[in-house]
C-alpha cells in the first residue's frame, strides 16, 4: 500500500487526522443531557458518581441534598466495578459537578483505542486494510453516539481492542513481555466487564489452536496470560458474592437458552445486527475471515465464536438491547482488514498513478463525510436540555419527604437525578416479560400493594404504559385522591384513600 499512502510520515499523518476528526466530531452537542443514547443506563451511572462525588465532600460543605445523594447511590444495584463512575466523582473534586466529564472520558477511551486496533489490522493484513479499519471503527455513526455515553462500555470496547491487539502481538512474538502486557490487559477489560472475556477468551483459544494445542498446554506463557486475564475479575466476583453480597442480583434475569429454540430470537438478533454494524459489514467481516492468513484466520474466527456465544448466554439482552452489539464493532472492523487490503492490491496491479491515487482518497472523504454528517443531524435532531426543568419542578412539587412510586421514563431515574427524589419503580410490560420468561408468576396487585407502603406519592408521567395493566390502573384511580396533575404528569397522593 505504498503506492496509496507514499511514505510513512503520510500514512501517520492522514491516521493522525483520522483521529482528530473522529475527536472533533464526538465533542459536538457535548453539554447536552445524556438522553440521547441508553437513558437508563448513562442515568444510573450518573446517579452513581453524583452520590460518590457527595460522599467525598468535606463534611463541613454539606451542600443540600447530600443525604439524599448518598443515598441514592446505595440503594443502586453494583453490576460491575463502577470504575468510571469514580473516575468521573474524582474529576467533580475539580471541576465541578458536570455530566459532560463522563462524555469527554468515554470518547477519548473509544477514540484513542482506534490505535492498537489500527496496529491489529496492519499486522492482520497490512497498512491499507488498517486505514479502513480504523475509519469504519471511528466514524459507523451508532459507534459514534455509543462511544460519548456514560457507561463501562465505551471503555470497555476500547479495553478489548488494545488487549486483543497485545494477544496477537504477542502470538507474533512468544515472549515474556507481551505475555505479561497480554495478562494484564485482557485481565483490564474483563474486569471493567466480564463479558469482554467472551471475545477475549475466544481470540486467545484461536491462537492455540493455530499454535498448537498440545504445544500451548506445555507453554507457561500461555497459562500466565490466562491466570491475569482471569485473576482480578475472580477475585472481584468472589468478594462481591461470598463475602459482601453486593453482587447476587447481577446474576438474575441473565440466561434464558430457551430462547434458542426460537426462531424469532435469531431474527431480532439480526435485526439489532444490521442496527448497529450493518449487516453488509457484518457479512463482509465473515467473509473476511477466509481472506486472513492462517494465524489472522484463527484469531478472527476466536473472536467471532466468542461474539456469538457472548450472545447466546445472554440471548434476551443480545436480542432486545443494541447497545450489547457494542463489543461488535471493533469485530466487525478487523475482520474488514483483509478484504480491503485484497481489495485495495488488486487495484494497484491495475492501475496505481496519481489519478487512482486521488479518485480513493476522494472517495474514502466523501464517505467519511457523509458519516460525519450524519452524526452531525443525529445529535443536532433533539435537545434534551429543557427536560431537566420539567423534572426539577416535578421534584420541587413533590417536596422532599421520602421515597416515592414511579411510572416513569427510565425507571424513575430522571425524576431522581434531577428532581431529587429517592425512586421506587413499578413494573412496565417490559419486566413483566421478562420475569414471565424466567418463569415467575406474579400477582400485580399484591405486589403493588405491598409497594406503596412506606411511599407518600405515585407518581406517573407514562400514562400509556399504565393502560396496559388496567387492573392496577382501576385499583390507582379507584383507591387514590389525586394530589397534582398537569401535561405530561399526573401524581396520586399514597398517604390518603377516597
């Protein structure tokens, strides 16, 4: 690919630009609230530091609502180590409590990983496969939204595709160094989110395999990088489940293989596919594991089989949640490698001058472009900054008393972020779904009973979701005076009864 690039100091130069501009474009609408990407998940994570960053303040300060902050932050499940959210309080210390913190970290993760897995894809296949590697991981505009949210993932995809790229560099190498950086990284990523063990895992028994099995057995560099990977994330788990016993809820509503007699289960698996990579890549990826060389073919095969199996274990997640394709994209764009390097010699043995020079880059620009511009009308399209008034005032007109009953967006989580309010959800036809799934019967109104003791208000603001459970909407309307109601919300007052 030197006759495409020129030199060194070229292919440097437009990487570096590359990026820049992949940067430049996730900075864009930066200040507006994180609504626009999983409101649930960034949400709970902000509720996380908010309360972390209160807890650090010097008693003294005790600004207002610090209780109700703290707590908060308690009364939220622990999933996997919430090092981002501490990564965000910490910086609050500095600069002041501003949700835009936790996007600068997740896109500067996302978009700083673009070069190990530039260095990946140029050992896979070569310089030009890497290039268009790097600019389909950069700039596919799910990834885009995705990589500026607060949440693990973007760290973790970032995590993945640096450890995946020291596992094959040290497969390339077999020594003590790259197996101990190798250990350490895969041990990162599994750790931010164990589910990065799939693909990890996955990429690693491909090198075995293409190494030699039996030779990979009697090799100690081999079994250390296996006991890192493994070490700090165990040791995490049994901690957080034999000792505190922070961590027995993560396991519940996880596994569901009957799905995988259903042929629907597949075809929204595909459906959340073409969503996120596009199903042409995706394809195209496949494809481009027989276009590697062996120990690229190996490695890319590992990482799919761990992709695919990643998404059988959690098969209602994979099915029902875009952003668990996540781990997907850095995938999808190694295993574009080898098909645009083939792709891109097979061009300069027809014809490498100037003018075929000038007609790929204008090309490779206009997509580049149009990808951008996308994104561009994408976060232009909805400012979700008018929202955080709404729910402020909601919190104001509730007062600050105790806990209260949600049907709300996200579980409540808007009205508990910005209106102050400790949250209790009642269930929407989601839960019920998925605990029907999991083989649990429950009688709604019993539990709904049993839910509003102890809370002074019920308060709705997704009256459509409550229509589909008219039972309790009867028993609500029924049994309860209603204490405020106005567009967008209307809330019962749970201490009285008519």
């Amino acid at each position: 690919m030197t006759w495409f690039f020129g030199n060194k100091k070229s292919l440097i130069a437009v990487v570096v630009l590359a990026l820049i501009l992949a940067a430049g474009i996730r900075f864009y609408d930066l200040t507006d609230l994180p609504l626009d990407f999983a409101p649930t998940r960034q949400l709970f994570s902000a509720l996380k530091a908010r309360g972390m960053y209160y807890a650090m303040l010097p008693a003294s300060e005790n600004p207002p609502f610090r209780e109700i902050a703290i707590n908060q932050w308690h009364s939220l499940q622990v999933i996997e180590p919430p090092l981002i959210e501490s990564l965000v309080a910490l910086t609050y210390r500095v600069f002041g409590e501003h949700l835009w913190i936790a996007r600068i970290y997740s896109l500067l993760f996302w978009v700083l990983a673009g070069i190990p897995l530039f260095f990946l894809a140029k050992e896979i296949a070569g310089p030009g496969g890497a290039f268009i590697s790097l600019l389909y991981y950069l700039f596919l505009p799910y990834g885009v939204i995705a990589s500026r949210t607060f949440q693990p993932d973007p760290l973790m995809v970032a995590l993945i595709a640096t450890a995946a790229w020291a596992s094959f560099h040290w497969a390339n190498r077999r020594d003590w160094k790259w197996a101990l950086i190798t250990g350490i990284l895969n041990g990162l990523a599994i750790f931010v989110k164990n589910v990065s063990v799939f693909p990890l895992a996955f990429a690693m028994l491909g090198l075995v395999f293409e190494f030699g099995f039996v030779k990979s057995i009697k090799d100690k560099q081999t079994w250390t990088i296996a006991g890192l990977s493994l070490l700090p994330s165990a040791l995490y788990t049994l901690y957080g489940v034999v000792f505190a016993g922070f961590l027995g809820q993560q396991f519940a509503f996880r596994f569901f293989p009957q799905l995988w007699l259903d042929p629907g289960f597949y075809l929204r698996w595909l459906g959340q596919i073409e969503g996120v990579v596009g199903f042409g890549a995706f394809a195209a990826g496949m494809i481009g594991i027989f276009v590697a060389k062996r120990r690229g073919m190996f490695f890319l095969t590992g990482l799919f089989a761990g992709y695919i199996v990643y998404g059988m274990t959690f098969a209602y997640h994979i099915s029902t949640h875009d952003y668990y394709q996540l781990p997907l994209i850095p995938i999808a764009a190694l295993a574009l490698s080898p098909i645009a390097e083939t792709l891109l010699e097979s061009i300069a043995k027809i014809r490498s001058g100037t003018f075929v020079r000038a007609l790929l880059a204008l090309l490779i620009m206009l997509v580049v472009s149009i990808q951008l511009w996308d994104v561009r009308v994408t976060l232009a399209r909805d400012d979700w900054r008018p929202d955080a008034a709404f729910w402020q005032g909601l919190g104001e007109k509730l007062g600050y008393s105790g806990p209260v009953l949600t049907i709300a967006q996200d579980y409540g989580y808007r009205l508990a972020y910005w209106g102050w309010q400790e949250v209790d959800s009642w269930y929407d036809s989601g839960d019920l779904d998925l605990r029907a799934l999991d083989g649990r019967k429950i009688d709604l109104l019993q539990r709904f009973q049993q839910q509003v003791m102890g809370k002074k208000y019920l308060v709705i603001t997704q009256l459509n979701k409550l229509d589909n459970q008219p039972e309790i909407k009867s028993y609500i309307y029924k049994t309860y005076p209603v204490f405020a109601q106005d567009k967008g919300y209307v809330i019962f007052d749970l201490t009285k009864t008519k």
